[in-house]
C-alpha cells in the first residue's frame, strides 16, 4: 500500500487538509469516526505512554510499535508520525524511518532540534547546525521510499526562521513546518520563502500558534493542519470532571440512560468496528469523510 502517495494527493487538495492528534488506540478510535487523518503527536505519546512531558523520553521502539498498532486497526487513515529529532543519531533517525514505512506510516516528521529537546511551543529550544540538520535529513530522504517527510524548523529567532525554511524548501522534502509560528504575518512570510513546497502548520490548545480555522489556513496558503492534543486534553478535562464527581456522590456511578453519558455497551461498540477495518478495510466509517484507499504497489 502506497500510504505516503496518499498522503501527498490529500495534500494536493484545495483545502488544508487536518491531521488529528491522538494519544492511544482509544483516542484514535474515537476520532475516526469524524476525520480520516492522524497526527501521532510526541507530546501525546509521552504523556500517555510514560506519564512524562515532551522533552526526549521516547524510545524510538515504542513508537514504531503503537504506529504498526495504529495502521492494522485503521487501515485507510493516512498516519504522520512525530519521529522528533530522529532519536539523535542519522543511522537511527534512517532506520526508524524504515521501520515505520513498512509498518505502513504516511509520514514522519523530523526536526532541528538538538538535545535535550523540549515541545515546539515551549521555551528554551536549542537547534543544530543548519548544515548538520540538513545531512541527517537528507540521509532520512534517502532512505525513504514513499514515504512522505515533513522537515521542521525549531528556530525562534526571525531572521533564523526564514533562513531556514528556505533551505528546507529546497531539498526533497514533501512539506515544511516551522514550530511555534506566533502570528498569521509569519504564516505569509514563510509561504513566500518556500515558494511552492507544502506548508504545514501546528496547532496546539494554549500553545503559542494563533487559534485558526481551516478556511482561515487555506487562505494563507497552509496545505495541512496538525492538531497535536485535542484528545489528550479532553481526555484529562473529562477524567478530571468524573473523579470529582465520583467523590461527591460517595462513590455512586452516574446513570448513564440519564446523563447520556459513554457505557459499557457504547465502549464496546467503538472498539467493534476496529475488527470491522481490521478484515474489511473498505468500511466506510460513520460520520467521517470518505478515505481515498491507497493504491496498490
């Protein structure tokens, strides 16, 4: 399966195409049932997976087993995976790209950071050489075959950013994100140094980004929207809410027929289509946008 030619026709659309962040195989269940694209944040990842912040924890096996997880259970959904900064290493950064393009990812994301590295939207971000970060993303294009490779900039500083993703336009790289962009007149000025490369985009609640729809992206020429932690933070806001209300009622479970609230029977009936995709993967999910089904090799 052609998974990052996929990716690149979606990309070829008119419209910003979204990437949805999500955290585990349950997260990822919920929200295929409205977008067909993921996003495998890092942050996400972290958080759910070690319990730790985005500042380096992932081991790079960990990721490539919950993608591999991912792809067998939602067969059609295009896959871009955070792989951060390659796990150091060039070698490593080439073998992970491998692993994951035969465990059916669309994409990865690769950026300049060097460590110890810390969220996009954080402060305190240290970045390589631009000529180091440029041969171990070139040796990353060259060990890929189809897969889609998104090149990220970290850099804060303005003369830095556009330096950067000008020399970023001109490798092979299908799409360019710099992290952390703070206003839409930084969206235009990146748009004009890349020239006609993909741009990509990052929002993150509470981050540093602006608050932006898609019409209001596609307009500045953004060709994709990653959403890194819609179902993390959700997620954490919902868990608060029913502990606090599992306190105050001395531990009595709310009425589910009254509150309209998840059970048992609607749990299990989310996780039953996972089987559906997993032997037919022509299932068209309810409520989400059609999928375009990856040629055949």
């Amino acid at each position: 399966m052609q998974y990052g030619n996929a990716l690149r026709n979606e990309l070829a659309s008119t419209a910003t195409t979204p990437l949805i962040g999500i955290y585990d195989m349950y997260s990822a269940s919920i929200a295929a049932q409205h977008f067909n694209g993921f996003f495998v944040s890092g942050f996400g990842f972290a958080a759910s997976y070690y319990g730790l912040p985005d500042i380096g924890y992932i081991a790079w096996p960990d990721m490539v087993a919950f993608a591999e997880r991912l792809r067998l259970a939602f067969p059609s959904h295009h896959l871009l995976v955070d792989i951060d900064d390659g796990y150091v290493d060039p070698e490593v950064a080439c073998h992970v790209v491998q692993r994951l393009e035969r465990g059916g990812a669309s994409g990865v994301i690769l950026e300049d950071q060097k460590r110890p590295r810390r969220c996009g939207h954080a402060d305190g971000k240290l970045i390589l050489p631009l000529e180091e970060y440029l041969d171990k993303l070139n040796m990353v294009l060259a060990s890929r075959q189809d897969l889609v490779v998104v090149a990220r900039t970290d850099a804060t500083e303005e003369s830095e950013i556009l330096r950067r993703a000008a020399a970023l336009a001109e490798t092979d790289a299908d799409v360019v994100l710099v992290d952390g962009v703070r206003n839409v007149e930084w969206i235009r000025r990146i748009r004009t140094v890349i020239g006609d490369k993909p741009l990509l985009f990052n929002q993150i609640a509470g981050g540093k980004s602006p608050r932006l729809s898609l019409p209001e992206l596609t307009d500045l020429g953004v060709d994709v929207a990653i959403y890194s932690t819609p179902c993390l933070f959700a997620a954490h806001t919902a868990i608060e809410d029913a502990m606090v209300n599992l306190k105050a009622t001395d531990g009595r479970l709310p009425d589910t027929q009254l509150t309209g609230a998840v059970g048992v029977a609607g749990s299990t009936q989310l996780l039953e289509r996972n089987i559906s995709r997993h032997h037919n993967p022509a299932v068209v999910r309810q409520g989400a946008s059609p999928v375009r089904q990856p040629a055949a090799v």
